[in-house]
C-alpha cells in the first residue's frame, strides 16, 4: 500500500443556496478542488461521490465534462462522504491509480428529516405511531447519559456555544453570529433536555477532495497533508442506534468504538496524539458522548472539559473548528467530507480566525449516523 | 365505529394488555415486535411491568407521513422501559407529567387511543404508565 496524499480542497458554502442544485454546489466545490490541486477535471482517473438526497452523483459530468471516467457512486447514509474518500484513498493506495476525485454534495428540504419505515426495514406502525424521528434518539440517548455520567444542561449549552463563536470565523458556516448561552439555554425546547439552538438542522452544501499518490503529490509540490486511516463500521450486538423498537438489556458496543480504535490502530497512534478533531455534533449531548467514545477523554470528563475550555480553539483538544454541524447545518452527503476538509486547512494553517495554534500535526475525524455507522479518518502533515 | 390495533401481532388487548415479543429459537434472545419468520422466531409475551430507561418529550409534530397521529398536536413523551428478562421497548409514555419523568421509575403497559382511522375506527396503541399500586 502506498501513501495517499490530500492535494486540493474545495466546499461550496453550506447553508441555503437557491437556484443550484445540490449536484450543482458539488460541481462548484470540485472546481474550487480542482484549482486548488493545480489540475483540470481530464486529469481525474476516477471518482467516487454521493449525495443521500440530491440524485446520483455520477450525473456530475454533465457539469464537469463528459471525459469517460470511472464514477462509483457512494449512499451510505452520514457515512457516504467518508466512503467516498475510502474508496478514493483505496484507488490509490493500491497503486491502481495515481489521483482522483472524491466528493459530496446535498439538499434536504427544511425542517426534520423525513425518514421513513420501509427504508430502514421497520414495520410501517413505527413510523405511524411517531417514533421515525431521529431527535428522539438522540435526546433518549443523551438523557440516559447525562443520568448516568453526571452531565450538567450548562455543558449542553457550553458546547452550542463554542459551536457558533467558531463558526464566526469560518467561511463556509451556516450560522456565523456567536449566541450567548442564556439564549441557547432558554430557547424553544425540541427534545428534552435539548433546545432549538442545540440541534443542527438539514442543510445543502458541496464538498470536494482531490486525492493524489506521493509521486503525484511531489510533482504537483501538494504533499503535506497525507491520509493515515479511513474507516468505516457497522454496529456491533448491543448497540443503541437510531429508529429501534427494541434494545437488549445486555448492553454492547458501538459503532463509534469499533471505528475509532481501527482507525488508531491503522494510523499507528493513540487520541493522546491527536491535535484537533472534528466530531459527529448532530447535537451538542452527541459531541459530549462522542469525546468519550472516540477515546479522547473518560465518561463524565465532559463537565470539567467544557467548563474550562480545553475543547475551544486553543484548548487541549480543539474541537469541530468551524462550528461541526451545530454551525454548518447538516447536508449528510457532504458532513463528513467538510470535517475533512476542515482537518486539511486547519493541518495547512489556513484556518485564519479559528486556527488551532501550536502548529498542528494530526487531525482527527468522525462521523456517525443511521441506522448505527460511523466512519473515522486521521490525517497528518 | 370500533376500536382497531394500530397492527396486527403487536399486543393482546385480553385478558390484559401484553406486548408480544419474539424469542430467537436458536439464540434465545428476546425482540419487539416478533419477526414474521416464524422458523426463526417464536412468540413470547413480554412482561407487563419494567421500569424506566430513559425518556424525551417530542415537542413538535412528527412529519407526515409516516407520523398518522391527530392533526391537533400536543406534546408527548416517549422513551425505553426494561422489561426484566426480556427486552428494553420503545413506547409512548401516558398518565404522567413531564416534570416527573425519571429513569428507574416502574411502568406498566396500557392501552391508548391513538388516532382515527378514514372509517371513523378508534387506533389503538400500547403505551407505558407509571406503576398504580393496588
């Protein structure tokens, strides 16, 4: 196997864009991609892509040009962008090729996500009787946790707060006006114990990664950001996923814990030697949960953490630099692969306002989703 | 107009409410709703009493479709009861005020009108209840 290196970036503003499709803001962040490589879309030896409500991502030619690549297309729900870059970093570390494209795109329409039965192999009663709505796991989830760990409503706050002062600085961000956490604490509840500003919402957005072998990456003077892991895992027995009308008393895994101690065994390394990391923050209970499960801190740790600031910009551990998803809005397609993104800029130092300082070497990131997957990548400079 | 199971294979209205659970014939394992293959799966009933696992409120209207509940919508609980032995269930929690929700309480199952059906038919659903004594 040899090295993968990042060699272009690009991302189309997530948010609210009228007028574009969702393949169309895919197509943008690959230009952007592209001119950030040095290189025109006939280099790209392949691609894989996905959207998980935008269409199929293979249809990109007709905006980028008709030049008869191979296109996989990738729907693995939150894990789509995250499968789209392992089947790119497979493509190359095989030494089948020597660079290509891996992107991600997407437009949901406003308000929840409008999952139904039958897609996830449910009985159609579920979905009748209300129990199809994915706020609901994670506040049941979180409600449990915070019971058992000993998780104050202040550090809920104190995580969507962080999440917006980011974001001020980041470019790309949906939501870029820091919200006090009187605000965030007193606004509508949705799920308890969570509020408005404490859940991110379905958004749109592109994502695109130009993906290059060392060679390639010398040649082109592009090879500073290399790819040490990229995986993806299911759930183990006992987990407790999203839309399950049952769980067993005996509890088990997660899919989080098997992705991430691969992840660190593939990468060589441990959490203690990440610089900053991107987590799964569909709300703020989830980046809380995530921190202990992705190995950075024990459960419970969470609380003295966040009052003390060890997850914002200069802390210990930075975490989701330019606001996660509580800021930048959720077009699943593409989530994974902004985080990732994120980590490149941030491992460049181009992340201006919201840079971590130090000058850091690792990056850490990692999504989870429906009906139990989750993916982690880590890079390095 | 009659009562109807929102569906069929999910609880037993008598002699008293019961959830109907499948038992893995090879593993023993306990899951709700039973699985329709039959080979595989065998029906159990599940326990009548469990406790609290954990809880939300849904305050806002679940999208429809699927969500076929009353178009006047007022928040509801939900949340996980263990029933020992068996499982730990999704349900409906009904009879109790948010404010008094907590994880250990006991709750036992009971039956609910759930939503009207296009021929008038009251839908039935199982829910869960703080624990009547006596």
């Amino acid at each position: 196997m040899q090295d993968v290196f990042i060699i272009g970036i690009g991302i189309h503003p997530f948010g609210r864009t009228e007028g574009l499709s969702g393949l169309q803001q895919g197509a943008n962040a690959a230009r952007i991609a592209l001119k950030d490589a040095g290189l025109e879309w006939q280099d790209m030896q392949f691609g894989f892509g996905g959207s998980d409500s935008a269409g199929n991502a293979d249809t990109i030619v007709n905006e980028l040009g008709l030049t008869g690549l191979p296109f996989i297309n990738v729907k693995n729900g939150c894990a789509t962008g995250g499968s789209a870059l392992i089947g790119a970093w497979q493509a190359i570390a095989s030494g089948q090729y020597d660079v290509g494209i891996a992107l991600g795109f997407d437009k949901h329409p406003r308000g929840a996500f409008n999952a139904m039965p039958a897609e996830y192999s449910l009985p159609d009663w579920y979905g009748e009787a209300g129990f199809m709505v994915t706020t609901q796991f994670f506040a049941i989830k979180l409600q449990r946790y915070m019971a058992l760990h000993g998780i104050s409503p202040q550090s809920l706050g104190r995580v969507a707060e962080k999440a917006f002062r980011n974001a001020a600085h980041a470019d790309h961000a949906w939501r870029r006006s820091p919200v006090d956490i009187d605000t965030i604490m007193h606004s509508q509840m949705v799920s308890d114990p969570l509020t408005k500003y404490m859940f991110c919402s379905p958004a749109e957005g592109g994502v695109a990664l130009i993906l290059g072998s060392e060679r390639k990456a010398r040649e082109l003077g592009r090879d500073r950001v290399r790819i040490k892991s990229a995986v993806v895992r299911t759930r183990p027995p006992g987990s407790f996923e999203v839309f399950a009308p049952c769980i067993d008393i005996e509890r088990g895994g997660a899919p989080t814990l098997l992705a991430s101690k691969a992840a660190f065994e593939m990468a060589g390394i441990g959490p203690e030697d990440i610089d900053l990391a991107q987590l799964q923050d569909t709300e703020s209970g989830a980046e809380i949960m995530h921190m202990a499960e992705n190995g950075f801190c024990d459960h419970g740790e969470q609380e003295e953490w966040l009052a003390n600031g060890w997850s914002g910009i200069d802390g210990k551990l930075p975490v989701n630099t330019d606001g996660g998803c509580l800021a930048c809005g959720e077009p699943i397609g593409a989530s994974g692969l902004r985080q990732i993104y994120e980590n490149t800029l941030q491992l460049r130092g181009l992340g201006g306002g919201r840079q971590v300082p130090g000058n850091p070497r690792t990056a850490y990131s990692h999504v989870y989703g429906a009906p139990g997957i989750s993916g982690v990548t880590i890079l390095e400079r | 107009m009659s009562a109807t199971a929102i569906a069929d294979g999910l609880f037993r209205a008598l002699p008293e409410p019961t959830l109907i659970g499948g038992r893995n014939r090879e593993t023993g394992r306990i899951v709700f709703p039973c699985p329709a293959d039959r080979d595989r799966w065998e029906a159990v009933d599940l326990p009548r009493r469990g406790t609290l696992w954990s809880w939300t409120v849904q305050r806002y209207r679940p999208k429809t479709p699927p969500y076929v509940g009353p178009e006047d919508f007022a928040p509801f609980a939900l949340g996980y009861v263990e029933l020992p032995g068996a499982t730990i269930v999704e349900s409906r929690l009904v009879d109790v005020n948010f404010d008094a929700l907590k994880i250990g309480m006991e709750m036992q199952i009971t039956l609910v009108p759930f939503a009207t059906d296009d021929q008038g038919n009251t839908i039935m659903l199982y829910a869960f209840t703080p624990l009547q004594e006596g």
